[in-house]
C-alpha cells in the first residue's frame, strides 16, 4: 500500500530546511552601514554616535546605545584614532572611545555554523534511517510473505466435499465466476454479492 506523504521523513527535512532559512532571512541581525573613512565624522555627528570602537580588523564601528549604526575602514592604530579624530573636531571628552576586537556574535554564529550542522546532520539521519529501512524490507519480504502464504492456503478441494451435489455445483460456479469472469459477463452474467448456505450441523457448511 502506498504510504502516506506525511509518513515520508523527507517531508519533515524539507519543512525543517524551509523554517530555518526563513529564521536566518527574517532574525538575522542587520549590520552598521558601511561608510567611507572620509564620511565617518560627519555622520556620526548626524547618528550621535555615543562610542567609537576601533576592532582588530582595522575598522572603526560607530556605536549608538550600544548598536552599531556605522562602520568604515582604518587601519592604523589606536593613538593615531583619537588625532584623527580630534583633527576633524570631535570632542573626544564627549565621546567614549575604545580599542578591542568586537563582542562575540552568538545569533550570527548559530545561524552561520550551526545551522548548516543541524541542516546536514538531520539530511544524514533521514538518508540513513530510510536507507536502513528499505534494506531490512528488502532481507525480510521473501521470507515472511511466504510464510504467510504457505499458512494460509487452504488444502480442501471439492473432490473432498461428497453428499451435496448440487450446492456443490453452486459454489463451483462462483468459483469459475471469479477465475474467469470474462466468460460469465459476455452471457450476462453478474458477480454475486454474497453465498449463503444452509442447512443443519454436519452437512459440509464448513468444508464447502
């Protein structure tokens, strides 16, 4: 029998690749806008950048209330920032700055690394439980099926059934019905629903 779509592993891979691209397209943090060098001072002064923080990349970060709202290349030192700074009229006393590498962004990581992870890891599981499944179907159908069919197969014939003839002939007759019902049909004939046979205890209900 055909199984169900929703029996099919896959289905839930698909749906469990579906809802996580669409958590990494919609909960993704958007970065700082990127800015020329020489753009910097005049735009923080319009974002009011409260903090300016030089990161081990080269890259001066303008912070407000502790997000990132700009971000453009330097590349040079930490002293050489507050002169820079200070040549292009920033009151550094109003202004924190700092030299350190970023925080560690743990939603970024998870779903820049751990999702590929849990992608693929999940893609192996389901190849290999199907996998595993469809081989002991393929090792087990022989064997069972014919146990069951050797069990099951009735060994009585109507050369074993004597005394009733004539309900004999009847059933004989559904019987070549079913095996052939071609040949009934093209005389008009039609399936029965049904046999019932009557008759007192030891007749040969059973046996028919």
């Amino acid at each position: 029998m055909k199984s169900k779509w929703w029996h099919n592993p896959f289905f839930y891979l698909i749906l469990l690749i579906v809802a996580m691209v669409a958590i990494f397209a919609f909960v993704r943090p958007s970065g700082p806008e990127t800015i020329a060098t020489s753009e910097f001072i005049g735009k923080m002064e319009q974002e009011q950048v409260d903090t300016i923080v030089l990161d081990n990349k080269g890259n001066i970060i303008g912070l407000k209330d502790n997000k990132a709202v700009i971000k453009a290349g330097f590349g040079d030192s930490y002293p050489k920032l507050r002169e820079w700074l200070k040549e292009g009229g920033v009151d550094l006393n109003g202004v924190k700055i700092d030299a350190q590498a970023n925080g560690i962004d743990w939603g970024t990581i998870a779903l820049t690394i751990i999702l590929p992870i849990v992608l693929i890891g999940s893609l192996f599981y389901f190849l290999f439980r199907s996998a595993r499944g469809a081989g002991s179907q393929a090792f087990s159908f022989g064997k069972s099926r014919a146990r069951l069919s050797a069990g099951d197969k009735p060994t009585v014939t109507f050369a074993d059934v004597a005394g009733t003839d004539e309900a004999k002939e009847e059933v004989q007759e559904v019987v070549e019905f079913l095996r052939s019902p071609e040949k009934f049909q093209s005389l008009g004939g039609r399936i029965p629903r049904g046999v019932l046979l009557v008759g007192p205890p030891g007749t040969g209900k059973t046996l028919l």
